[in-house]
C-alpha cells in the first residue's frame, strides 16, 4: 500500500476513536486501541493513567455528545508515518473541554491500532 492509503486507513481509525467518544460507545474505543494500550494525561491538574478498559468503561458512563447538546469537533493536527508506526496529533472536543491527544499507532495483522494516547486540556470547548 502507498504511504497515501496508510495515511487514509490511519485517518478512518482517529474517525472511529473520537466517534467512540462522542456516541459514549465503549465497543469502538476498544476497535481502535491495541489491548495493552495507555490512555494518560491531566485532567483538573491531576495525572490520569487508564488502561483500555478503564478508558472505555469511562466513555461509556457518558452522556453522548449529541444529547448534551455540544457539537462534533475533530481536527487532525498533524500526522507522521514511519514503516508500522504512526504519530497523530488530533484536538478535539470532548465533555464540554477542548483536548489536544497526542496518538501513537502500529500496524499489527494489517490494522492500524492506537498503542499510546497522551492528552492535554486546553481549556472549555468554545
């Protein structure tokens, strides 16, 4: 495959995982995230480490983001490929908090799977 469709099939795969997060579907965090993943950054100036499951038990115990009333927002900053790894920087709009993630990705079995999310609250969504 070319570096573009790579790019593509890794695009579709950011597409599910904030999609996870804005219909409160825990089955789509763990389509995307490799099992032995973590999920780590600051919410509220204290460090949060999850595991995959915790992290889509967390989504799950949310409200989606359609019945609260906040609208989708999913901006994908930058993204580098290299072999069967990939960087992404996405930010987007979560709980009523603008986030910047940093994801990391590998190819395993001919899927692109996040491996490592690192996350930053920029503040309230706009």
């Amino acid at each position: 495959m070319t570096s573009s469709n790579e790019r593509e099939l890794i695009k579709a795969v950011i597409q599910v995982y904030f999609d996870s997060m804005y219909e409160s579907d825990p089955s789509k965090v763990h389509e995307v995230f490799h099992p032995n993943a973590k999920i780590t950054g600051y919410m509220g100036g204290r460090l949060a480490e999850m595991s995959v499951q915790e992290f889509a038990d967390f989504v799950a115990a949310q409200p989606p983001g359609a019945v609260s009333g906040l609208l989708a927002y999913l901006e994908i900053v930058d993204l580098a490929l290299a072999g069967n790894t990939a960087v992404a920087q996405v930010r987007d709009d979560y709980l009523g908090s603008r986030f910047f993630d940093s994801l990391s990705f590998l190819k395993v079995d001919d899927q692109w799977l996040i491996y490592n999310k690192l996350f930053h609250v920029e503040g309230a969504a706009p």
